[in-house]
C-alpha cells in the first residue's frame, strides 16, 4: 500500500512542475509558439464527458462569450 501511496503523490506533487509542463507540452511544437485552444483541446476537457460537461456548466452558471473565467480545480 504504501508503495502506491509514494506513486500518487510522485505523480501529483509541484515540485518542478513548470520544468514537466514545458517538456510535456513539446510534443505540439517550439516554445516560442503559441498554443491554440484546438492544440491543448483534449488536455483540457480531460474529464468526465468531456467539453460536453464543461458546456453544461457553463450554461447552468450563466457564463456568456464575453465573459472572463478562472477555473481553479
């Protein structure tokens, strides 16, 4: 059990978690390349029934187009 314990927090801890976005996100080209939302798409939405889910919740809190939202979670 405890072996698994060490694993979760190893694979959701902060440290250097900059250092393992910018490697991670390599793979949709150079840095100095903005990202579009179509490129980061299926890491944003990676959650139960997807953009589908998010679109829901948006409309149930009344969130419009031209609005600014900080989603913490």
């Amino acid at each position: 059990m405890a072996d698994a314990l060490d694993g979760a927090r190893d694979h959701y801890r902060a440290t250097g978690l900059s250092e393992r976005l910018k490697i991670a996100l390599t793979v949709f080209g150079p840095e100095d390349q903005p990202l579009t939302p179509q490129q980061l798409d299926a890491l944003d939405h990676f959650h139960t029934r997807g953009l589908a889910a998010t679109a829901d919740l948006a409309q149930l809190a009344r969130i419009s187009a031209d609005m600014s939202v900080l989603e913490v979670g």
